[in-house]
C-alpha cells in the first residue's frame, strides 16, 4: 500500500451527520448531543485527513495511523448510514411528512422508544470515543503546528484549467518509420510459410498497442486483408482454449452461445471462418513464453490462405523469440518527438510552444520521462495544470520529478507522481479501479455507478448537473491527465468504453494495498483481512470472507457460466457494490433483502435466473440494478416500484412481458433502457402512460410490445413523450400485433422531444411512418427495419443527420425530398457520412417534384423485376454508400460531384451509368439481361454524376465478367488508386484504356486465374504510376518487364508473385557476349538512371532460369527479393550483376532450390567490379540447397551488417576469409545441419569456425 486516502469516506461522514441532524428523529431518539460531539470531531479530524490527502505521506507509521483512522471512519460511515437507511424506512411507513414527533409510537413500541434510543446513542459515543482515542495518539507520527515534514511533502491539487478540446484520436507522434515498416511486413505476400508472425516489443508504456491499432485500422491493410481482422487481448494467461474463443468471437457475428463451446466446437467455427482466408490476427499483450503452447495455437491458424499474418505485442524479447526469428523493437521516441508530444500534451495553444526557457526545462523532463510516451502524456496533462509559468514548471522538475527513482525500464514512478497530484475524490475514483482484471474494457457509465456506491461522488452544488453528470466529469478529468485510454466513442460523441494501460492497473493496486483485493483461482492468494473490496473468478473463496461484514464491493468475475443454484451474499452487511454477471444463477436468495446499505447490483448475463426474490424491495439505498441479457427473466416483482432511489434500471435482453405497474412513481430513474407495453388485457402491467411521468430518464429508451394496445388505452391527456427532454435516442419496436388498433394513430402520438438525437423503428406495420420524423432537428442517427411502409418521409435537411440504415423494407417505394425539391446542393444531407440500404426490393429511389430528366429503362417497363439497375447517388465527397438487393433502385434526381466511392458494394446490379449522357453498358454476367440507361434528354445537364475528382477504385469479386469495358475507365483523371482482384473469368484487361489514367499512382492486379497478359500497351503511357503489383495470376505468360520499366520511370515499387508460366528469362536482350543486339543494349542502357526503382520482389515465377539483362540497370534499387522461383539456376545472364546495383542495400534469396551461386563467380575478378557495392547492410539466404560455399564476392561487402542464412543443409563450413566482415553486427545461422552448427559453437562448445565469428556482436546458431 502506498497511501491512504481519506477524503471521500469524510465527506460521505459529514454528509450523513448533516443529514440526520436536519431532521426531527435525531431529537426524538435523543442522540441529538451525541451527534453533535461526532459532528465536532469529523470537523477538526477531517480537515488534517483533507490535508495528508494533498500530501505524499513517505513515513510508514503515519500510514499506518492513517489507515487505522481510514477503518474507523468507514465504522462511522456504516453506522450512521444504518440510521439514514432506518430513518427512510420508518418514514416510507408512516407516509412522511406530518408529526413525526406525534408519530413516534408507530416508529417503536412504547416498551423499546427508549432502549433504542439509548443504543443509538451508545453506538455513536463508541464510535466518537475510539475516533478520540487514535486521535489523542497523532503525537507519536507528527504534530499538527510547526514544520515536521513526516506528513511529506505538499502537492497542491490546482483547479482544472480552461476546458480544452478532447480529442478521441490518441496524440501519435514519431511512429511513422514503424508504422511503414510494419505495413510493409503485413502488406508482403513473400513469405514461404501460409502465416507469417510480427512481434513488437518494447517496455510498458511506449505504445505498442497504440501502434499495432494504427496499423490495425490502416485503409489499406483493411483492403488488403478484405476485413477479415481481428483482435485479441491475450494479457497474462496464455490459455491456447481462451485464445481461441476469442478469435471465434472476433469474427463471428452472432456471439451467443461461444461461451459454452467445447474444444472441438471451437476448432470447427475456425476452420470455417480461416480456412483458405487470409487475415490478419493481433494478439496483443502477450506476457508467458511458453513455446508448446504458441506451437499449438500456431498450428491451429495455419489453414489460413498465403499472405495472412500474426500481429503480436509484448514487453519481453523471449516472448517473441518463442514465434519467430525476428521482431519490430520500439524505443523511446527521438528526442524532437518526445519534445515536441511533451509540448502538444502541456499547452493549451501552439504559440505557447515558442516560450525558449520551457522548451528548455521541457527537454529536462522529456530526459526523466525516459523518452517513453505514456509516462510523457502523464505528465504533459500534469503541467497543462500548471499553466505557462516557468517558476512552477521548474520547481516540478527540480522538486518533484527530480526526487523519484526513474528507471529506463520502468515508469512507474512517473505515472505514480501524476496520481499524487490528483485531488482526493479522484484518487478514490481511480484507485476503485484495480478491481477490474487487466486488459478489461470498461464502461464509463458503470464505473460512475459504482463511484456512485461508493459515495465516491461529490452532490453538486447548485445548477442542474446530476450526480451522474459529475461522475463522468470525474472520468473525463482522469481520462485528460491519460489513467484511461483506448477510448471508444458512439456516433454521439459519448465515450462507451476504454480501457486502462497494464502499467497504471498496476499503480491502481499498488496505492491502495490490502483494501483491494484481486483472488485469482489459479494462484494461491487468499483473502487478506482489512480489505473493504474484493474481486475473485472463484466463489469458493467466498467463504473466507463470510465473517468479515465491512466488505463494501465484490465482484465475482468468471469467464463462464458455473451453475450457482441459491445466491446468498447476506452475511455481507456492508456491501455497497456486487456483481456477479454471467456465473449461471438460477436464484436469488430472500435474504438479500439485509443488505441495505447496497447501492449498485449487478446480475446481468445470468440466463437461468427466472425471477427476483419480492424481498428486494427492502433494498431501499439501491441506485443502480442491471439485469441485461437475463433471458429467463419474465417480470419484476411488483414491490420494485418502491425503490424510489433506484435510478438506473437496466433490462434489455430480459424476456419481459410487461412492466410493473406504479413503475411511474419511481421518479429518480434516470436510465430505463426498456418499457414492455403489456397489453390493457393485463391488470398488472403498467401503462404506457406512467412511462411519461419518467421526465428524468436519459440516453437510450427502447419501447416494445407496441402492437399489444390501442393508444386509447394506454395514455390520457397528459400524456406527452416530449416530456422526456433529455433522451438521447429512442427505439419504437412494435412486433406482433394482437388486435385491430392502428400503428399510425399510435406512432403519432409518441411524438419525442426535438432534442433527439438516435430514431429506430422496427416491425412497424402502418403505410406511413409518423410525419413528426422530419420535425427532429437534433436528428443524428435514424434507422428503419422490417417496416410495411411505402414512403418516408423527407429527412434530407435535417442539419446534424450522419446515419441512415434502411432494412427489409419489402414496400417502401421512395423516399420523399423536403417541399419543393430546389434546395441548395450545400442543403442535401449537409451532415450525412453513411447510408445503407439492404433488401428494399420495391425502393425507386427520392421522390422530387421536378423529375423532368428521370432516366427510365429503355422498354419504358418501370415494373420489370428481369434487370437491375442503380445509379450513383449525389451525396458529399465522404459519404459511404451500402447498396445490396434493391433491384429497383433506378436514379436519383439530384446531381453533384462524386469525389470518392468510399464503402460502394454492389450486389444483384446489371448496369452502372457513370455518366447521364454518356451511357455505359456493363454486363455482370452472360446468362443475365442486360439494362442500358439511356439519357432522356440530350441536352446538357447539371444532374449527372461526375467522376471526374475520383481517386480510387475496386473492382473485386465480380464472377462473370471476362472483359472490361474501356467505358469504364474513361474520365477519370483523378484516379490514383486502381485494384482488380477475385475476378475468376477476366481474360484481359482493355487495351489503351489504363492509359487514361494520368494520375494512377498503384495498380493491384490480383486472383484472375485466366488473365493471360497484361501487355506493354495497356500500361506504358502511365506517367504517374509508382506502385506495380502482380499476384496469383497462374495463367499470366506475357509481362514486358524490362520495356515497362523503360516506359515508366516513375515506377518505385514492382511486386510480382505467384505467376509460374511468366518466363522473365525470355526478356534478356544481350544474349549475345559482342554485345550483337546493338538495339536491345540501347533499350537497356536507357534504364541507367532515368529511373527511380527502389523495391523489388519476385515471388513464386518457376519458368526462369535466369534474371533477365535489364537487372544490372536498376541503379537506384535498395531491396531485392527473389523467392520460391523453382526454376532459376542462376543469377547471371551473361556479365556479374550484383556489383553493378550499386544502391543496394537488401538482398533476399528463398526457396531456389536450382540457384547455384558459384555460376559465373571467379576471384580473378578485379576489385573495380565490386568498388562500387559497398551499400548492402542486410543479406539473407533461406532454403539454397546448392547452397555449399559462400559467394566469393560477399567479402567484399564492406557495410554488412546482418546476414541470416537459414536451412542451407549443405553448407558445412564457413569461408576463411570471412573475418574479413568486420562491419557485421548480427549473424543467424539456423537449421543448417548438424556440421556447420557444430562448428559455429561457441569457446566452450570449441568449433572449428567460431574464431571467424567471435568478433560479431549478436550470434545465432542452431
């Protein structure tokens, strides 16, 4: 335990005596005088309690003073919050209010008014007494006067600084290189093995979760992986079981049911979902290096197709050398970075960042900080509090900063200056937060819940904030100064969850010791006694706590269902929190009802519970009750209605089948997330009427069942949901319908606030939706599913609109354009992001009064069901448009520029009209019909859709097309990015229509089993392209690769795999040693120098025997890999060509098992040959099986750093020249045979060679 703190148990104190003194039972009890010397005591005890929270208490008997003290104020604050909860209940029977004095007989029998009187009163004298007794011994640790500094040294808890913008994106600064150089790994397809592993490593805090998400959440790692990501927080057990699971949840859509899978069950959905796929899987957080255990998870993944990789990071190299051979390592930021992300996290504007002395005192901090960027962004929030005053900045680091023992490795002791920074109330809050295990996601709304148990929360003072309100201030405060990160947020802007880095759990715990404890089943901790709350996954060790009735929290947090028949938690007095969610409870226990002073029950995910006990009635401080995902949970007791403190009720997933009745007198609800409309045919459900005496809920409402009643006999007249101002988003869920009342005469009298922000509508069954849909204006999200409407009406002006989802809408026909139909282009969805439509099968598109140039299909059949024909809508540049299985849906009467396709899918579509007057046939397959949209009037028009600022387009996954049209690639000069791939029956691509594309940066071409050439024609009048990549086109046989390169000098990146009839020895134009073809040699030279060719890679081309002439021209390449090409033999077409690529400076050589080295080598070459390749740093030989020798030429390579020469079973012995390295820095000699591994061992093992390779830093042999 580092430090006690206090202050939230004395304001909790102070707030009961206040409260009980305010009223009249104090003086009937008479404790009045009692009360009253507490009162005094708490008054003089919690100021000195206040001040040690504002101080870091180093002396370890003023600890444990103060932690004596801490326990007997927690004693008080039960004690007087039994009288609270005694005085509630005796009100709640008496009715309140008039007489109380005269009243007192029905509070107690005549015969015990006096006895408990007198024990009420000897329990708070006890209690004052033994607070007294420790007080009057304070002398022995310090004195309150004078200037003892055992109390430690003083930190100021300032105000909160002006609010500034948060940011949802976490601050990244300095990762760029390691993010290029991870996509690079993942993004390469030349890997021998189907999956290929990347470990980060890196100490805590510098950020390899945050980089892996980067790379995670990359568009083109997204599209090069086609989705299929996921990931996995592995954390410390590295359970293969638990792994598993997680990656069947990950890419499962329906979770249900996982949890309960067995083994085989699991390995069966994998097979399925990996199975010939390629993914990308992140495991992150990897802590146990236990190699048979990595083996078997690895094993299980390796079905997946070529090219799928394994992300993993982890604080510890021998983890990662348990995976593979190599790893990403992260340092600490360059010091620029570091300055620079220091400065953007403490200044609240730029211009602050010119001050030359703070930069100076800033570099200083970045220097402790150790270069790492959590403990940089901890402390950047902590000065953001000290303002742009040098003195203060100064006297932190010279004071503060300077006094910690900060180690390279570990910052702890930096993030632990932040918290003693922290006031009181936020030390409590975040220190609670331990009891979640590591890695948990939290939800920011329930960590408030059990601030809130706890008393943690301080009552706002004026205004109209609720606790809630400031609770949440509370996280938002910790989340600035970096305690939470990881943040998720809802299209609201609301933060839904987050998570807490492993290195600030870890503070969590350490500053609060004993009085949390974490039991886990797999170790042998045991309850330690003292602690106030307790987390465990074993409920068998439970029964230790049974006699200790001061536990305040417990969560029993297990990972599945363990069948618990009778919960009975009843010895537990003093609970103010417990969850137990998803253990398989099947009851609760009557005797539930004793804990009174609970305040926060969690029973959520528990399916078997099919009841409540009526006794929770009794559970009168109860706040907050979640009963999410109980299924078997039919109803409420009817006794709920008396918490009328409860204000978060929580039953989505319940089977309920109405609502108690009196739910309207619970006034203080602030979140109700469901209403079940029973019916008027059941005398005990409540009426959708008492729903509007609710005026205090919040967030999300969901009301269903609305099909079981007329509206007349669910609400009067005062009846209103506008009432319900602060609702944030409502879903209306009708289902079956029981009688003949009419949807519509319902839906429109459940007109909401304006101030709504989220509209969903399911199974709705009336013709038209409610006309008060367009009157919303706060509208930012609305979804309509599985409706009988035919129309919707206009929501296109609706200033914040960002969503619209339309499902299974089976008649709705159009949807309406606000009155008029002339508005602005600006005014047309000026706020819309994405729009989906799925399985509207009638659905024309938006209705507008002026349709004068609506496109019609060419036979003037409008009802035709035979085609499909769909148009590009006109919404804003970053609109993402979902289309599928809408065969109707013809145009769109409102033209704009479409700048970027973003999410287009297209499925059941025959025909696509780039252009209103220029129509484009498009066939998608042979057997279909196919719709040509023919343009009504010829005349120029505004309303066409342009493609003319188009920067990137797809072309995937189409079966049946064997030819594109050259249409298609006309007018689109924007065009940077252009992939075709998974098109089983394209032939060739359209000649001279590529070349149209004058800004085409990166052309993918993937997947098309019957393209047979890619002709020099269709791309050599390409002036901007940088990127090439040709992959899994087994049939490809002509690819001009020298004339390409000739054409194109912009060509940066050339890419080709798996093309096994592409013979590129064929294109060597100087077979000749006279050098007879004078043309080809004048084609080649051209190469040298003009141009920019940096990376190349030849992966899976068996036809060449050799490399082709134009090689040694490449004078600008850097990496070179050559792998897997069964037939080459040598490297050599005539003349050496290593030498002559004088920029080099990767070489890999794979999987050749005809490559021969020695061809064509001779040491009677001179030196000049070799003069100029000196670059090479990094040289890598894998699976040469003619492999014998070492090239004579690599000794001459005098800036070598790395050379890894793995499974080459003949080479037996290294050369002797190879002393001559001395540059070498790293050296892996790996599954070579049992010769060359023997003689590399080290001194003690006495190998022949290893006086060769002593010299080199890092050696690897085995």
């Amino acid at each position: 335990m580092d430090q006690v703190v206090l202050g939230a148990v004395v304001e909790s104190v102070t707030g009961h005596l206040l409260s009980l003194l305010s009223q009249e039972f104090g003086q009937a009890w008479g404790v009045k005088a009692e009360l009253v010397k507490l009162q005094a005591t708490v008054s003089i005890v919690g100021g000195v309690l206040r001040e040690a929270d504002k101080r870091r208490v180093e002396a370890e008997d003023v600890k444990e003073w103060l932690k004596n003290l801490k326990e007997l104020f927690d004693d008080a604050d039960d004690l007087l919050d039994d009288f609270s909860t005694e005085v509630f209940k005796r009100r709640r029977v008496t009715g309140g209010g008039q007489g109380i004095l005269d009243k007192v007989c029905t509070f107690f029998s005549s015969s015990n008014q006096l006895l408990h009187a007198r024990k009420m009163a000897n329990r708070v004298k006890e209690i004052r007494e033994r607070i007294d007794a420790i007080w009057n011994d304070r002398g022995a640790c310090f004195q309150l006067e004078g200037n003892n500094n055992l109390m430690g040294s003083l930190v100021e808890n300032r105000a909160r600084p002006e609010t500034i913008p948060f940011k949802s994106d976490p601050y990244v600064i300095g990762r760029d290189k390691d993010k290029e150089k991870i996509i690079e790994f993942l993004l390469n397809p030349d890997f021998e093995e189907n999956v290929s592993v990347l470990p980060i490593v890196g100490v805590g805090g510098l950020g390899k979760t945050t980089l892996a998400r980067l790379v995670f959440n990359d568009d083109k790692v997204k599209e090069y992986f086609e989705m299929k990501l996921i990931w996995v927080c592995v954390s410390i057990n590295f359970n293969v079981e638990d792994i598993l699971r997680k990656i069947v949840r990950g890419c499962t859509p329906n979770k249900e049911g996982i949890a309960n899978l067995d083994m085989n069950e699991l390995l069966e959905k994998l097979k399925k979902w990996i199975d010939g796929k390629k993914f990308l899987l992140v495991l992150d957080d990897v802590w146990k290096d236990n190699r048979s255990k990595w083996l078997e998870l690895r094993e299980f993944l390796m079905s997946g197709a070529k090219g799928s990789k394994i992300l993993v990071t982890t604080r510890y190299p021998r983890v990662a050398e348990t995976m593979t051979r190599e790893f990403h390592e992260l340092s600490g930021l360059p010091e620029d970075e570091a300055l620079s992300l220091l400065m953007l996290m403490a200044m609240k504007k730029e211009r602050e960042w010119k001050n030359q002395n703070l930069e100076k005192i800033a570099r200083e901090i970045v220097k402790k900080c150790a270069r790492v960027p959590l403990a940089i962004k901890t402390v950047g929030r902590l000065l953001l509090h000290f303002g742009c005053r040098e003195k203060d900045w100064l006297d932190f680091k010279d004071n503060n900063l300077s006094s910690i023992d900060q180690e390279e490795d570990d910052i702890t002791p930096t993030l632990k200056l932040s918290y003693d920074f922290l006031p009181s109330h936020l030390k409590s809050c975040f220190a609670y937060c331990s009891l979640f295990p590591q890695d948990s996601v939290l939800e920011p709304r329930e960590l408030v819940y059990l601030w809130m148990a706890q008393g943690f929360i301080n009552k706002p003072r004026g205004g109209r904030k609720t606790l809630e309100e400031v609770g949440y201030d509370y996280f938002r405060e910790l989340l600035s100064r970096s305690f939470f990160q990881d943040i998720e947020e809802d299209i609201y802007g609301d933060i839904m969850s987050c998570k807490m880095h492993d290195l600030m759990h870890d503070l969590a715990q350490f500053v609060e010791g004993d009085n949390y404890v974490t039991i886990d089943s797999s170790h042998e901790e045991r309850f330690q006694k003292g602690a106030r709350h307790v987390t465990t996954n074993d409920p068998n060790v439970l029964n230790g706590f049974e006699r200790d009735r001061r536990i305040r929290s417990l969560f029993l947090m297990v990972k599945e269902s363990i069948d618990i028949d009778v919960l009975d938690v009843s010895c537990f007095r003093s609970l103010r929190a417990l969850r137990i969610g998803g253990a398989g409870i099947k009851e609760i226990s009557p005797s539930i009802g004793k804990l009174k002073h609970l305040r926060s029950l969690d029973l959520s995910e528990n399916h078997e519970l099919r009841y409540l006990p009526d006794s929770i009635r009794e559970l009168c401080n109860l706040e907050s009750l979640n009963l999410t995902k109980c299924r078997g949970l039919k109803g409420l007791p009817s006794g709920i209605t008396e918490l009328v403190n409860l204000r978060h009720l929580m039953i989505e997933g319940c089977g309920m089948s109405h609502m108690p009745r009196g739910i309207g007198k619970m006034t203080s609800l602030q979140r109700l997330n469901v209403f079940v409309v029973g019916g008027e045919w059941n005398q005990n459900a409540a009426k959708l009427n008492e729903l509007s005496r609710l005026s205090g809920l919040r967030k999300e409402l969901t009301i269903k069942g609305m099909g079981n009643s007329s509206i007349s006999s669910e609400v009067d007249a005062s009846f209103s949901m506008e009432k319900l101002a602060d609702l944030q988003c409502l879903e209306l869920r009708w289902g079956p319908r029981w009688g003949t009342y009419s949807d519509e005469e319902v839906s429109e009298k459940l007109r909401p606030h304006s101030n709504l922000k989220g509209l969903r509508i399911t199974t709705y069954y009336g013709a038209r939706l409610p006309s008060w849909i367009s009157q919303l204006h706060g509208l930012v999200q609305i979804e309509i599913i599985a409706t009988s409407c035919r129309q919707l009406p206009p929501v296109d002006q609706l200033p914040f609109l960002k969503r619209i989802s339309l499902f299974n809408l089976g008649n709705l026909e159009h949807i309406e354009l606000s009155e008029g139909g002339t508005m602005p282009q600006s005014n047309f969805f000026p706020s819309l992001e994405e729009i989906k439509l799925r399985n509207l099968p009638e659905f024309k598109g938006w209705e507008w009064e002026r349709r004068g140039n609506r496109i019609e299909e060419e036979d003037g059949d409008s009802s035709s069901s035979s085609s499909s024909l769909l148009m590009l809508p006109c919404f804003s540049d970053k609109v993402k448009v979902k289309i599928d299985l809408c065969p109707r849906f013809s145009y769109m009467s409102h033209g704009q520029q479409l700048l970027q396709l973003g999410g287009w899918r297209m499925r059941n579509v025959t025909a696509l009209l780039l252009h209103q007057h220029d129509p484009l046939l498009l066939p998608f397959g042979p057997q279909r019909p196919m719709a040509v949209l023919v343009p009504t009037d010829p005349s120029p028009s505004t309303d066409s859709v342009s493609l003319t600022a188009l920067t990137s387009l797809s072309i995937i996954g189409i079966e049946d097309v064997e030819h594109l049209p050259t249409g298609l690639f006309q007018s689109l000069p924007s065009l940077q990015s252009l992939r075709i791939g998974n098109c089983p029956c394209l032939k060739a691509l359209p000649l001279g229509a590529i070349q149209s594309l004058p800004s085409l940066q990166s052309l993918k071409i993937w997947r098309c089993p019957r393209l047979k050439a890619l002709p020099l024609g269709a791309v050599q009048s390409l002036p901007s392209l940088q990127s090439l990549q040709i992959e899994d086109c087994p049939r490809l046989k002509e690819l001009p690769l020298g004339a390409i390169l000739r054409y194109i000098s912009t060509l940066e990146t050339l890419r080709i795999s798996y093309c096994p009839e592409l013979d590129l020895s064929t294109e060597n134009d100087d077979d000749d040693d006279d050098g007879g073809n004078a043309e080809g040699m004048t084609d080649l030279l051209q190469l040298q120098g003009h141009h920019k060719l940096r990376h190349l890679s030849i992966w899976g081309v068996h036809k060449a025997e050799c490399l082709p002439g134009w090689f040694q021209y490449l004078s600008n390449l850097q990496s070179l890999t050559i792998g897997c090409c069964e037939g080459l033999k040598s490297l050599l077409p005539v003349r050496l060509i290593l030498p002559l690529l004088t920029t080099l400076d990767s070489l890999v050589l794979s999987s050749c098992p005809e490559l021969d080295l020695s061809i064509g080598e001779s040491e009677d070459m001179p030196m000049a040959a070799y003069s100029q390749f000196t670059k090479l740093r990094e040289l890598e030989f894998y699976e040469i099986e003619k492999l014998e020798t070492l090239p004579w030429w690599i000794q001459h390579l005098t800036n070598l750093e790395s050379l890894d020469i793995r499974s080459c079973k003949n080479l037996k012995a290294l050369p002797e020249w190879f002393p001559n390295l001395t540059s070498l820095k790293r050296l892996q000699i790996t599954f070579c045979g049992d010769e060359l591994t023997r003689r590399c061992q080290g001194e003690n093992g006495g190998g022949e060679d290893w006086p060769k390779i002593s010299h080199i830093p890092a050696v690897v042999v085995f």
